[in-house]
C-alpha cells in the first residue's frame, strides 16, 4: 500500500476534538471538507485532529497535517503549508497535490483564531513583517529573513469583500499570496483577524467624516490607528521587538540624544512618508522600512532574483474597503445616510442648480456637478448647516491660511514659536512654502508662502524641511 492511501485507509488524529481551543476549516468547489482541530498550551500544539470528507487525497492530507503539527510549537506549526504535508505522504501523485492545500488552510485558519486572542509569545528579537500580500511587503519580509532576521510574517484581515477588486490590497487573494511566499521562504505566517479594531479605527471614522463634509485620508488612518496602535501591541505579544512594513520612506536613529527621523524615501515617485506624519518617537523607534532606500524597479528586481511569486504583481491603488470607488454609496450602505438634495451656489448666494446630496462632493471637484457655464467650475466648499454647495472658478479654491488640528510634531523641542516647512496638503502634491504657527499642543495655523488649493478639510497636512518630515494634523 503507497504511504498516502494508508494516511486515507488508517487515518490518524481523527476528531473531532473536543479540547480543541482553535478550529479551522475550509471547503473546495469540488465538494472536498476538512476541518482541522488544535488543542494548544503554553504555545504549543499538544494535540491536534480533524475531520474531512471528499476525496481520498484531501482526507489522507488533513490526516497527514494534524500529525505533522501535534507536538510543534505554534511557531513552527505557522510554517507547515501544502509542500510539508505533500512531503509527508511521500508518494501522492502529483495530479492531487492541489487536494491537500485545503488543509493547510484549515490549518490557517485554526492558527488565525488562536493568534487574533490573547496570545503570548516569549521575546525572541523578532521582527514582525506586516505583509499586505504585494511585491513590497513580502520583498521586505524575504529580504530580512535571508539576511539571517528571525522574521515572523503577518497579514491583517481587515474586513469582508463582496466583490474584491485586482487594484485593492488585503483581499483574501492577498492573504494566502502573502501566506505563500512565507512559507516558501521559510518563515511563521499568521493571520490576525483585526476586522472589529479595523471597522471601529479606520471604517467608521472614514463614514463620520463624510458625513461630516471632510475628505479623509484612509490610508493615513489605518497608519495612526492600526499600525501604530493594535499592531504594535500585537507585536509585543507575538515576541517581536520591531515591526517592518513594505512603505517607501525611511526611518533613521537613534541619534546621539536617542531620536529618530522620518525621511523621504530615495524613490520621490513612490515615497510614502505622506502617510507617516502621526508617528511618534516611539512609534519609529519600533517600526523598519527597509525599501526606502530602494527604487520600485530595483524592488522589483530584487523579488525576481528571489524567486517571489508575486514578482510582477501590479501595485493596488484603490481604498481597500471601497473597491469600486464610489464612496457615497459605501458611506450610505454603512450608515443608512439618506443624501438630502439642495442648492448649488456660488460666493455670492447666486444658486446655479440642484446637488444630489452633499456626501457625493469634494472641495476641489469639478466633474458632476451638473451645471453650465462658460469656465470650468469647482466645489469650493461644503455648507453643511444650510446644506448649500459652494462653487466658483478654479483661482477661488486657492487659500493662504488653513487650520490643522490632531498635530504630532515629530522632533518637537517644546517651544511653540512659528517655524518655517514644506507642506503637502494632499498625498503626491506639490510641497508649497509656509510658515507654521503653532496655537496649542496639537493645533496650528498654516500660512503659506503663496495662495494655493484645493485644500480638503479631512486632508492631511504634512511638514517637510528638505527630506525630512517635520510632522502634520489634519485639515479643518
């Protein structure tokens, strides 16, 4: 009898277990079930079982993956994949191979379950990868694990797609692809599911401010009030001293008095330290990014060389939780906000047309605004109280002052003078020379050199000197 009829004929660890603490299961198209069982203490996998039904190959495999992970540390029991079970049963035909991946997604999502609790790790100078699934991260989390790094991958599941677009990040996709090139390298992956802190830090915020007329920035949300809050505290208890991510931008120190800077990345067409400006002193003390002194192309490159699966994956560029771009209706359906229609007028009370709710406008938006005139028209603002929107010519959306409030200066001394920056009001704009004076703790006004726009309330305001970023608050 061939040693992978045996694991299906004389199946071993047979559940279901009813000790088990973690459970994980996944199905296949073909009808194939297995359900994988682990009872887990003090960090290792003391027992584990499972149940399957389907093909005699998806059974022998699951029969196969809960030998192989009984005994094993739950670091090590994050390393097994499909080619350890494959190994396992020796001569399964090659043609079957695809029936055990099912197990190792069982056993996936068991260890996903076990990591998103109170788990906790001895420290081991560990570095923690957060990995997105896309050629940076995982080149990031490759890169230091050959370079001899105790490297544990982790990839956030951040909420539920209906319809997941290719431009997106953190798609289910992404996840085993990051889960994939983890493996294959050799390292821990585990999964956090994070979709309740996500929903509560980045999802609702992101609804309220829509509501509230601003323009927010996800992706420096997620930063502030993921990255640098629930996964750094996740990184401790996983045993990890440092998280590195795959952003563009780079962080420097200490210095001789123990502080650290936030740079521009050497790539300026990929640089990402826009999206940076919250972090604190601390905050950078524990955080690497390793690619901001590479350019995309050498990044890429670099993936080839290693052989990475997703060498050639093409970059995501749409808000994650709204794939399709349309933000009014993402906003509506997780509210229940029923757009109320109003006048559109210009500065002077002039009224131009109907709006279709303000939730659907932008400041600086010119495209579907439904009126005629003889020079393009903007959306100068939103006037929430008398529901009216604003419009006028493109040379009235340019401002000298604005406000910024939730300010984090980033080297701050503690004096409170005016001090003279570089500042981005959007991500990818042109840096416009200012003078920043600070009126408390975390507000200031922002005056700049020449009048210049659109510039969004819910924007992100970042100051540079040269390269280096001084900090940001958000526009009001």
């Amino acid at each position: 009898m061939t040693k992978w009829l045996d694991y299906f004929k004389n199946s071993r660890f047979v559940g279901p277990l009813e000790s088990a603490g973690a459970v994980g299961q996944a199905g296949g198209g073909c009808g194939d079930v297995v359900r994988i069982y682990l009872e887990i203490a003090e960090n290792t996998v003391t027992q584990a079982a499972f149940l399957a039904s389907g093909c005699p190959a998806a059974i022998a495999g699951a029969s196969a993956c809960a030998e192989i992970v009984t005994g094993l540390p739950v670091v090590e029991a994050a390393k097994v994949g499909a080619g350890a079970i494959v190994e396992r049963l020796a001569d399964l035909p090659f043609e079957r191979h695809n029936c055990v991946e099912l197990s190792a997604t069982a056993l996936g999502s068991a260890l996903e379950k076990y990591a998103s609790a109170d788990i906790s790790l001895p420290g081991a100078d560990r570095i923690l990868v957060a990995m997105s699934g896309g050629v940076d991260s995982s080149t990031t989390a490759v890169k230091l694990h050959r370079d001899g790094h105790n490297v544990m991958g982790i990839t956030l599941r951040l909420h539920d797609y209906a319809q997941p677009s290719p431009r997106a990040c953190c798609t289910p996709a992404d996840i085993d692809d990051a889960r994939s090139v983890a493996l294959k390298a050799g390292f821990p992956h585990l999964v956090l599911d994070m979709r309740a802190e996500f929903k509560l830090e980045v999802i609702d915020r992101f609804c309220r401010a829509y509501l509230a007329g601003r323009t927010p920035n996800p992706c420096v949300e997620c930063n502030r009030n993921m990255r640098f809050t629930h996964l750094l505290d996740k990184a401790g208890a996983l045993g990890a001293s440092r998280v590195a991510t795959g952003h563009y931008a780079r962080i420097l120190g200490p210095d001789t008095s123990g502080k650290y800077e936030l740079r521009r990345a050497i790539d300026r067409a990929k640089d990402q330290s826009y999206m940076f400006w919250a972090a604190s002193q601390i905050v950078l003390s524990k955080m690497m990014a390793p690619l901001g002194e590479l350019r995309k192309e050498e990044v890429r490159a670099l993936a080839a060389g290693l052989g990475l699966p997703v060498a050639d994956k093409p970059d995501s560029q749409d808000v994650c939780f709204v794939p399709d771009g349309d933000y009014a209706t993402f906003v509506q359906r997780k509210t229940g906000h029923t757009p109320l229609p109003g006048p559109i007028v210009d500065a002077h009370g002039a009224v131009w047309g109907e709006h279709k709710g303000l939730i659907n406008y932008t400041v600086g938006q010119r495209k579907g605004l439904r009126v005629s005139a003889m020079q393009p028209l903007y959306v100068l603002r939103l006037d929430m109280e008398k529901n009216h929107l604003i419009i006028g010519r493109k040379s009235e959306l340019a401002q000298k002052r604005f406000a910024v409030t939730e300010m984090n200066l980033i080297n701050a001394t503690g004096e409170a003078g005016p001090f003279a920056a570089d500042v981005m009001t959007r991500y990818n704009s042109d840096p416009k020379p200012a003078v920043i004076h600070q009126t408390s703790e975390d507000t200031a006004v922002v005056e700049l050199k020449e009048p210049s726009g659109p510039i969004a309330p819910g924007q992100s305001a970042v100051f540079y000197a040269g390269d280096l970023v001084l900090g940001g608050g958000i526009i009001t």
